[in-house]
C-alpha cells in the first residue's frame, strides 16, 4: 500500500525531475495506461542509483520500464514510482579501462561488447554487425531495449540473449552492484530469474550487460542482417503494438493458432488482432488497456475451445489486481 505522506516525500526528494500522476500512453508501445503516482526518468546509471535509493528510504514501490515494448500497464496505472531507464551507453571492443569506472569486476573479452540497459537492442545488433562481430544479428529490427530483452530472453532466428550473455551488472535491493554470470539469471524460454520477481521495493534491477561475440565477415553478417530486417518488416505489423503477446506453445506458434482460430482482424474497441500477425494485438485508434486484455482473454479462450491449448502470456501485466 502506497501512502501519500511516502509519495509527498519522494517526490520532494526527487524535486523537479519528479512527474505526478503522469499518463503511462506515453511511455508504452501500445499507447495505453492510466498515471503513475510518480515518475521519473534516469538518464545515467548514477541517477537511476540515486533514484531507487531515495524511493527505497520512503518506502515507496517502483518499477522500471525501458521504451514500454511486452507490457500492458492498466487504465488505473501503476502505484507509487515508475522509473524510464534511458542510460543508453554502448562500449563496443575494444574497451579500456571499462571496469574501473562502471562496477564491472572483470575485464571484457577480445570481442565483447558492453551495454547500457537503457540501450535499443535494435540499434546494439546494427552496431556489431558494422564491426564485423557475430551472435546478435537476429535481433536486427527487434523492437525494446538491451534491459528488456536480457530480462525477456529475448530471441528469434535461432538466436536469443541467453546464447550471447556473458554476464551483467545488476542492481540490487540493497543498492549494491553487482556483476552477476549468465548462470546466476537461470534462463528458460522468455523469461529469466528477474523477470519472476515481483515488482517492488526487493526486485533486482538489470543495469548493463555484457555479450560474447565472434568475429565475423561484415558483408555475410550484413546480408543476413538485412534478410531478418526484411523478413520483420513483411511479416510484423507496425504502429502501437506491444510485440508478441503469447509465448509460443511447444510444437506450434501462437500466431499460428490464432489465426485458425478464425480471429484475424478481430476487434474489441480499439484494440484489433493484427491483419498481417496472429500474435500481434495492436491500438488501432482510441484503445484502453483493458480493450486489449479482452482481446487477450478472448483469444486465448478461442485457441483453448478450439484446440485444447493454453496460450502463456508473453508481455507483463503491470497496474492489474
């Protein structure tokens, strides 16, 4: 339970840097949410430091949001703090004198490449690709940043984080970095030991991340970059979509599912099942968060009388009780 005399003190603390009651549609892919009690955006490593410690010492709870991709925030919002972590710095090889000055205890390899979590996983992809450094090209294109995409397991063409991570520097509860191993996030499809935290005031955080590539032969690397590029733009839809909503079931796709379920197109108020995309629900004009979760509902009951199986949510939920 949030207090007001908790908030008051939190957001004087945080001073003007601190939004009240601030609309989440502005901060999510499908454009939808109520207010948070609180937000604040962090633009280094440092800030972001600060800022839990201060909302930790009010006894306020706080969740981090990157750039809103695999999340549906309710239309009554998210009690007491939000915080956009944009602290985006790339440290591509080779690094000097990196972990002297940002919390990392070892040094990085002949060909890794550090990440802030701030960072777009999209942007980080082309980046090795252009240095010739191979394991992330199938994120070429993927929507969300560097934080997301570790916390999610994300992955396609073969490839996820999981194959890729070295090791990551990782928040706390208790306001100390610390450099944590691939081994230690216990990696499962789509999801990953922060990501089966509660919300709250003893979640860790993800802060930077460090991958192991290989070299590579830039021209290959960039063919098939722009084969996955192409493949996205063709096949995914764009405009306020959260991504993929369901994980896929074993042995099938969840798009796949629910396109033969006869739900192509479907609608709920603003809230449509994409044209183009089974597993994409998109914001096609005026849509509220809980327009898309019945959507949500409805597909998956649909799949689940059709074909006997239970589609597992993909993206958060975050503000529902």
């Amino acid at each position: 339970m949030v207090t007001e005399p908790a908030l008051g003190r939190l957001a004087q603390a945080l001073g003007p840097r601190a939004r009240r009651d601030e609309p989440l549609a502005r901060y999510t892919a499908m454009h939808v949410g109520g207010p948070a009690d609180l937000l604040v955006v962090c633009e280094s490593i440092t800030e972001l430091r600060e800022v839990l410690a201060l909302a930790a010492a009010c006894g306020v709870p706080w969740v981090v949001l990157g750039s809103g991709c695999n999340v549906l925030v309710s239309d009554q919002g998210v009690r007491g703090l939000v915080i956009i972590n944009r602290a985006a710095q790339v440290q591509y090889p080779p690094i000097e004198g990196a972990q002297a000055e940002d919390g990392w205890q070892h040094a990085p390899g002949p060909h890794s490449v550090r990440a802030q979590a701030g960072a777009q996983i999209a942007l980080l992809a082309r980046g090795t690709v252009e240095r010739g450094l191979a394991g992330l090209e199938w994120a070429t294109g993927l929507p969300g940043t560097v934080g997301g995409a570790v916390v999610g397991n994300a992955g396609a063409f073969d490839g996820d984080i999981a194959a890729v991570l070295c090791s990551a520097l990782v928040l706390g509860h208790d306001g100390q970095l610390v450099e944590r191993p691939a081994a230690w996030f216990e990696f499962d499809y789509r999801t990953s030991r922060i990501k089966r935290q509660e919300p709250g005031q003893r979640a860790d955080v993800l802060v930077a991340a460090e991958f192991s590539l290989r070299p590579g032969e830039r021209a290959t690397l960039e063919a098939r970059a722009a084969e996955i590029l192409e493949w996205r733009q063709t096949r995914h839809p764009s405009g306020a979509t959260m991504g993929s909503t369901f994980k896929n079931p074993a042995g099938s796709h969840a798009g796949y599912l629910i396109e033969q379920a006869g739900l192509r197109g479907h609608r709920i108020g603003g809230a449509q099942i994409s044209e183009l995309h089974g597993n994409f629900f998109m914001n096609v004009g005026g849509a509220s968060a809980q327009d898309v979760l019945a959507l949500i509902e409805y597909a998956r009951a649909e799949v689940q009388r059709q074909f006997g199986i239970t589609l597992e949510l993909e993206i958060e939920l975050l503000g529902w009780s």
